[in-house]
C-alpha cells in the first residue's frame, strides 16, 4: 500500500523550497528552476518505465533529447527556400538512397542462404557502394547550401508550422531512432547494452554538430518560435501594467515571470497526461506482463510472452517520452546548441533522478526529477556558502581559500555523486520504492 | 621517390600518431577489461581514475619543477609517475573500500555496480574538478621532439617530413614495458595464477585457499597503475582537460569490447584497431594519391572516407559494428 501522505509530504517539501528561492533569490530564477524541473521529471518517467518497469538500461537519453531538439528546427523554422532549389532534393534522395540500400541488404541478408562469410562481403560491398554513392549525390550540393548566408541561414530550414508541433513529431523522431537502435542492440547483454546506447547517442550528437546543412551544426539554431508571447508584447499590453503597478515589481520582470508562467502551464499539461498514461499502462495487464519480464526473463517467456517484442515496445516509448522532453526543453531555451548536449548532464544525471527517487514508480521519478535539478542549480550556491563558511576565520588573502571558492562550483558533481553512492547504499529503493501489486 | 614520400606521408600522419593513441588506449581497455574480469562490473569510473592520475602527475611535476628538479630532455612527469601511480592506487583502494566492497560482498548484480561506478565518477569528476580547475593544463617539459621533421628531410632528401615527439616516444616505449611485466605477472608469478583461477571460477578459488581479498587488493594495484600510466601518457601527448577524460570512457570501452571483454590480448589489440581505424578512416587521401598516381587522375576534394570532426565517432561506429556482428570482440574473452 503506498503511502499518499508521504508523496504529498515529499511534494510540498519540494514545493516549499522552490517558494524559498522565490522569496529569497528571485521569482524568475524560482520558474525557471521549476520549469525546467518538470522536463527533468518527464525525462526520467522515460528513463523510469523503460528500467523500472522492464529492466532495459539505456544510456542514450542525450541523443533522444537532441533528436527532440532537432524536431523543433525542422517544424518550426521557416524554410531557406534557394537552399531547397539549390540541392535540397539532391540531399534528401542521396540519403534516401543509402537507406534504401541499407534495407536491401538487411533483406538480403534475411532471405540469402549461403555462407556466411560471403553474406558479409556482400552487404558490406552494397554499404560501401551506397555509401559512396551517397556522397557522390550529396557532397556538392551541401557545400552549395553551406555556403547561402552562413551567418544566418546556410541550412535547409524547416516547416514554418507552429513550435507546440514539434513535441509530438520529436518524440515521433526519437521513436523511429529507437526502434532502429532497439532492432540492432536490444539483445546484448545489460552493461553492453549501456554501452552501446551510450556510443550510439554520441554518433548521435556527432551528426548534429557537424552536418551543418541540416541544423547548421555547432552554428545553433537561433530565434526558435514561441507558443507564448514574447515579453516586449506582454509589456504594452494594459493588464500586464496593471498587474505591476499593484504588485509594485518591475515591468520587465513581471512579463518574464508570465511569461514562465505560461510555459509551466503548458508543461505541467504535458508531464500529467503523460503520468496518467503511464500509470493506466502499468496498471494494465501490459504494465503486470513487463514487470514478469523484468523478473523472470524465463518463466515468463515460457508463459508465451514474447520478450524481444516486449522490450523493444517499451524501448520506444520510453525514448518517445525523452524526444518529446527534449523538445519542449529545446523549445524552453528558445535555441538550438548540439554542444550542449553532455552525457553527464542528461544521460547520467537522469538516471541519478530515477535511481533517488525510486526506480519503478512513477511519483519517485517525477520527485527525483524535481530534487535533483533543484540541487543540481542549487549545489552553486550552496556550495558557495558552506566554503565561506568552513573557511571563515581563514583571512581572505589566502591563496587556498581563494582557490577553494573558485572551484566550488564543480561542488556540485561531487555532491550528485555522494546523492547517487548514499542512496544506492542505503536506500537502494530510492525515496518512493515501486509499489508491491 | 613519390612511393617513399607516400609512405612517409603515412607513417607521419598515421603510423606514429596511431601508435601512441593506440597504446593509450589499450593501456585504459587493459584497465576495464581486468576490473571487469576479476570484480565482474563494467566500470565507468576508469576514465575519472585516469584523471585522477593525470591530476597528481601535474600536481607532482610543479612541485618538482619548483624544487629545480627535471628529467633533462624528458617531461618530468615521468619522474613523479611512481609517486603519482601510489597515490593512484591508494585512491583507489579507498573508493573500493568505501563503495565498491559492499556491492562485492552482497553479490550485487553487475548493472547495479555499473550504477555505482557512475556515482563514483561524478564524485571523482567533481573532486578533480575541485582540487586542479576545470581548465586547460599543459604539463609538459623537456625536448618537444626525438626527431624533427626538417632533420629528417636533410637525412633523407624526402619532400615529406618525419617527427616523432618525445610524448610519443616515451608513450609507445612505456606501454611496451607495462604490458611485458603485466603479462609476465599474470602467467608467470604465482600471484597471477591465483588472480586468473579467482577469475575464472571464484567458488573453485576459495576452495584452493587463494584469499580473496588479496585478488581484489591486487586488482587495484594493477588497474591504478595503468590508470595513472595510461592519463598521464595521454595528458603529456595531447594536453589535460578533466572534461576529456570523461569522453574517453567510450573509446576506450570500445577498444576493450572490440578485442573481446576480459582478455588482456584482446584490450591490446582492439585499442590498436581503434586507433588505427580512427586515423584511417578521417585521413584525407588526396596526397598519398597525387604521390602515387598519375597527376591527372587524382579527383577533386580531400578524399576522405569521413570529415575529420567524426575522429571520435568512428569508434563509437566501429564499437556499435561489433557488437552487431560479434558482441564477443575479435578474442573471446572472459578468462584472463
């Protein structure tokens, strides 16, 4: 039986030192911490039914989160139109052809009844040839559409639709990216598994930093569409004055908090139908079938469950789940930086979210997300201060001491890892253990 | 004459640089493979205990260089490197005493230890972070180069260069060594013997009277002396950045995997393909050919099989391959 009151004690707890920071650093730094926390807990609810409901460790939670991010240049921004006449086609039929062939000799190794030695010497003659092929296709015209105004477009831009869209196809995304990494590494063992999730969102992130033509690279993708107004709007607009002059903040700061404000809206929309979702889904017979699975790999596959199907389903949507936060994180920044994406803040970090708050439930990923973004921007600060006061009664010119407060911010790596070491020791469960059906 | 500048052309730009970049790497996949042989987890944390030896050379070699004490044409970080590999192990001796032993002895499963070595690597990512700064730190003293490119064209009368840096040098010469007295200890000595029946078959080893906390002691002191060995080698070569260290996990995971997990000949040998396929396949060709073709055939553009900013990739690409062809690596692994 679970405790409800408990969750709701972890929540206001939460809740209340988000209303600290409000109070007293700032109300902006307070939603931006918060919107931000909620993207981590959608996060790690991916993360979360694909390991503490089905056992599968994926590593890869940055390349899924990037592929979101890349929805939302595709979606949203308006498209370079001499780049599409220049060799737009060129570069989409290259491309097409190498995938092509990449499925002609996945077919032909199915259907080919010969040695196996010469199967690998004539898929990876027809790789190697469409490969080439491609390149030959595709080189020039990239240069070309590299080179129409590098400083602004030099890409092939977008769709010009609304950004909102941009979730649902980012998650879309990181589900066919899923389903093909599922198809080629679900059957490894875990810690390879790990491994090569975690290779395959680098070769991930390598793709988008340098092929410019498509998210112009290491350039960014800057100005991405809002689905909310703009604070300059929000500014002249008579209720927004209204509302400043009775709560006696400054105009600029008020229309950054609505603002935020409306992006923790849409937000919170998001993460609740996804955690209904999930629960209706783990509460269903799937979700009992997967967690047997994850059990008992053999009886339940004497049962007649079909375990590679199985896994490879939750490994989809587990990954949509990401792609669709890495949209709307995407979207929240307002830009798009491949650089940006580091294993160690996404992949490792949000599995230290679903590890703290209790892998295999669903209100412990959603906490550890709200936790350890809160510590993960708070450990700064925090850190700050407990130097500056252990080092008190040193005087200020000591060359140790200034050492010491300029490297504390990277207190903050230290502090995921003894997070991480002491609640693995001594609370393995983590703060809301999964629930016993 | 165009074959030899050819082959010079090669061997500049991939046969030296291979081989260095390949002994690193084979001396971090030597690491991972005899953790993951003897204490059965897959250890995330190497790439930080590399840091964590680079640290301490760079630490030692200022405290030397203030004393006045230097290695004439050599980095003084090979002096310090004993000081530093004792304080490597001893490092990692303490993080196995304070986190890795409890899984040990609760026969943890191994995903579960690959979790905790992630914890152990923020902490120890964040430890470095705290004591050297995240900055740039370039550490190395001595002669830069054993031999100059110039010298060797005056020798020879080539148009293409040779230079051989005194990093690679030392790196290529140390790895020879380290990996002789490895093997020597593990075939040879009885200790050794006892460390591969332990891994081999840890119930039949107890029952032998091999005590197992000297294996793991002994484990340690091996995977921190190549940690310590194989950072402060790839720090002198290219420069120390805690944040690199980081991405250096993968490669060399790869160059472990490729070989085949658990087999040191296997860790040698698939951080030698990695390197060599990294360097082979983001090498631009179009030199080589205009030495050894016809002027006029020689095709536009660089002629490179992958742009150079895939290097890193290309590893994760040949990891992802074998795993898909062949998850056990090119030597099946398991027994030391």
């Amino acid at each position: 039986m679970q405790n409800k009151n408990y969750i709701l004690q972890l929540f206001s707890c939460m809740f209340l030192m988000l209303l600290l920071v409000g109070f007293f650093q700032s109300w902006n730094l307070a939603l931006s911490i918060f919107n931000l926390c909620i993207i981590s807990a959608i996060m790690s609810l991916g993360i979360n039914i694909q390991w503490g409901n089905a056992g599968i460790v994926n590593f890869g939670v940055m390349g899924f989160a990037a592929l979101g991010g890349l929805a939302n240049v595709i979606i949203s921004m308006p498209p370079t139109l001499n780049a599409w006449e220049e060799g737009g086609i060129l570069i989409l039929s290259g491309i097409v052809t190498f995938i092509i062939s990449i499925f002609c000799s996945i077919y032909l190794w199915k259907k080919l009844n010969i040695d196996k030695k010469k199967k690998y010497v004539i898929t990876s003659i027809i790789i190697a040839t469409s490969y080439f092929l491609m390149r030959y296709i595709i080189d020039i015209p990239i240069l070309t559409i590299e080179s129409i105004e590098p400083a602004k477009t030099g890409y092939l831009g977008g769709f010009d639709l609304p950004v909102i869209i941009s979730w649902p196809i980012g998650g879309l995304l990181a589900a066919l990216t899923a389903y093909a990494i599922g198809k080629i590494a679900l059957g490894l063992r875990s810690d390879y598994l790990a491994i090569a999730t975690l290779g395959i969102s680098e070769i991930i992130i390598y793709v988008l930093k340098n092929e410019d033509w498509l998210s112009r690279g290491v350039k960014n993708v800057n100005g991405l569409p809002r689905p909310v107004p703009y604070e300059i709007e929000l500014q002249s607009k008579q209720w927004v004055i209204e509302i400043a002059q009775f709560t006696n903040v400054s105009l600029p700061e008020i229309s950054s908090i609505i603002v935020k404000l409306s992006y923790s809206f849409l937000f919170i929309i998001i993460l609740i139908g996804i955690l209904i979702l999930l629960e209706i889904a783990l509460k269903s017979p799937w979700g009992r079938m997967m967690r047997a699975i994850r059990d008992n790999e053999v009886s339940a596959n004497a049962m007649g469950k079909n375990i590679k199907k199985r896994h490879l389903q939750v490994f989809i949507i587990g990954s949509a789940i990401i792609g669709i936060a890495g949209a709307m994180l995407t979207t929240l920044d307002g830009q798009f930086t491949p650089v940006s994406y580091q294993p160690l803040r996404f992949t490792f970090l949000v599995w230290i979210m679903v590890i703290i708050g209790g892998s295999g439930n669903n209100f412990g990923s959603i906490i550890g997300g709200f936790i350890i973004w809160f510590f993960w921007i708070q450990a700064e600060p925090i850190g700050l201060w407990l130097i500056a006061f252990i080092t008190s009664y040193v005087s200020d010119s000591n060359l140790i001491k200034s050492h010491l407060l300029e490297n504390a911010a990277h207190m903050r790596l230290m502090f995921m890892g003894i997070i991480l070491l002491v609640t693995l020791r001594f609370a393995p469960k983590g703060l809301i253990p999964e629930v016993k059906r | 004459m165009d074959f030899l500048n050819g082959i010079t052309l090669i061997a500049n730009y991939i046969i030296i640089p291979g081989l260095t970049y390949g002994s690193q790497l084979a001396l971090g996949a030597l690491g991972i493979t005899i953790i993951y042989t003897v204490l059965r987890f897959s250890n995330f944390a190497h790439g930080e205990f590399m840091s964590f030896g680079t640290m301490t050379s760079i630490l030692l070699t200022w405290l030397f260089s203030n004393l006045g004490i230097k290695l004439g044409i050599f980095p003084t970080a090979i002096l310090v490197l004993p000081i530093a590999i004792l304080i490597t192990i001893f490092y990692c001796l303490i993080i196995d005493k304070f986190v890795f032993k409890f899984y040990r002895q609760q026969k943890s499963k191994s995903v579960i230890t690959l979790i905790v070595s992630i914890g152990v690597m923020f902490f120890s990512g964040g430890l470095i972070r705290f004591i050297i700064g995240p900055g740039d730190k370039n550490f190395f003293d001595g002669e830069r180069f054993i031999l100059k490119a110039k010298t060797f064209k005056a020798l020879t009368g080539l148009n293409e260069g040779l230079a051989i840096k005194t990093t690679q040098g030392v790196t290529i010469i140390l790895t020879i060594l380290l990996v002789f007295l490895l093997f020597w200890f593990l075939n040879k000595t009885k200790t050794g013997k006892s460390m591969r029946a332990y891994s081999d078959n840890q119930e039949l080893a107890l029952l032998s009277g091999i005590n197992p906390e000297k294996v793991v002691l002994i484990t340690w002191i091996i995977t921190g002396t190549l940690a310590c060995v194989a950072g402060t080698l790839y720090g002198l070569d290219k420069s120390y950045k805690p944040f690199t260290y980081l991405h250096l996990v993968l490669p060399i995971f790869a160059a472990a995997i490729v070989g085949g997990v658990g087999n040191p000949v296997g860790a040698i040998i698939g951080g030698f393909v990695i390197a060599f396929s990294e360097l082979f396949i983001t090498f631009a060709y179009k030199k080589i050919f205009y030495y050894l073709l016809p002027y006029e055939i020689v095709p536009n553009g660089l002629l490179q099989i992958l742009s150079t900013d895939y290097k890193i990739a290309v590893s994760f690409i040949i990891l992802v391959l074998v795993l898909l062809i062949k998850p056990t690596g090119i030597y099946k692994g398991k027994v030391i």
